[in-house]
C-alpha cells in the first residue's frame, strides 16, 4: 500500500522534561506532551546535553538560566 504525504503522520518524541518544579507540567514530575524544541542545558555537570522539549517546558528551562 503506498501512502500519499497527506497520509504520513510524523511521530514526536514524549518532552523530556523530569523537573518537578516546572511550570509547563505542575503537580507531577515528567511531562506527558510531545517534544517539538531542542534545548542544551549548561552547568556544572552537563556540558551541552541536548533535551527535546514541549513548548511549555522549554519555555520555563530558558528562564532557568541553564539552558539555551
């Protein structure tokens, strides 16, 4: 069976965000939504961990300071 583009549904990855204190997901500890935006989060353990994230969570990350 040959599926038109129309057809095709591209599959996003689950948002990888994990913090319990993110405004993108408040009340749990991992978001359930669709990872749309690469991040790199910078501190003193991570040197450019890259992370997909929804807009919610990458959103609330950029303001940490850590990411960009």
């Amino acid at each position: 069976m040959v599926y038109g583009v129309q057809n095709m549904k591209r599959i996003l990855p689950q948002c990888e965000c994990n913090d319990p204190g993110c405004k993108g997901h408040e009340g749990v500890s991992e978001c359930m939504a669709k990872g749309r935006i690469k991040v790199t989060r910078y501190d003193y353990e991570t040197q450019g961990d890259h992370l997909l994230m929804c807009r919610a969570c990458a959103e609330d990350a950029l303001n940490s300071g850590i990411f960009s």
